[in-house]
C-alpha cells in the first residue's frame, strides 16, 4: 500500500487485520487508524451528544482539541494537573 487510508480507501488487509485484532481482544469488531488526529476525529463525534460532557486537562494534545470541538458535548477544561479546579467542575 502506496498510503494511508483516506487516500488509498479501505483495503482487504485492512478489513482482515482489524478482524483478527478484535477477535484477539474478543470483541465483534474494531477500527484501526493511522494516526491519533484520525482516531480522535472519529471518535468524539459518533459517541457523544449534546447532553454529555467532557473535562479534560488544558494541555491535553490537540488532535483531542480537534476532535472535541467536532462533537456536540459540552467542553470543560482545567489547568494542567490542578486537581481543585477539575474538582470544581
């Protein structure tokens, strides 16, 4: 494979080694991506919606920035490792 999966699209070896990683963890299926902004993009967006809520550390990296601000949740964030400021949301 010449490159990554947006651009080439889905292969059989792609479907085949996400097969037989979930059959590993044991679990029905799984999705692998090339790189953390490609998860995090995928993942917010899908399993949140309005009425949930995500805290996270102000310094976290930022495909976690990217893919927060794609979903509809609600965003919290707290200074890096201040624990009475997490506490207070």
């Amino acid at each position: 494979m010449a490159s990554v999966r947006f651009i080439f699209g889905t292969q059989t070896l792609h479907r085949e080694l996400e097969h037989a990683i979930a059959r590993y963890l044991g679990k029905d299926d799984a999705i692998l991506f090339a790189a953390c902004f490609d998860a995090s993009g995928g993942v917010f967006e899908p399993l949140l919606e309005a009425e949930d809520a995500i805290t996270s550390d102000s310094l976290h990296h930022a495909s976690i920035i990217d893919g927060v601000r794609l979903c509809k949740a609600k965003r919290y964030r707290f200074a890096n490792g201040d624990m009475s400021e997490l506490e207070g949301h």
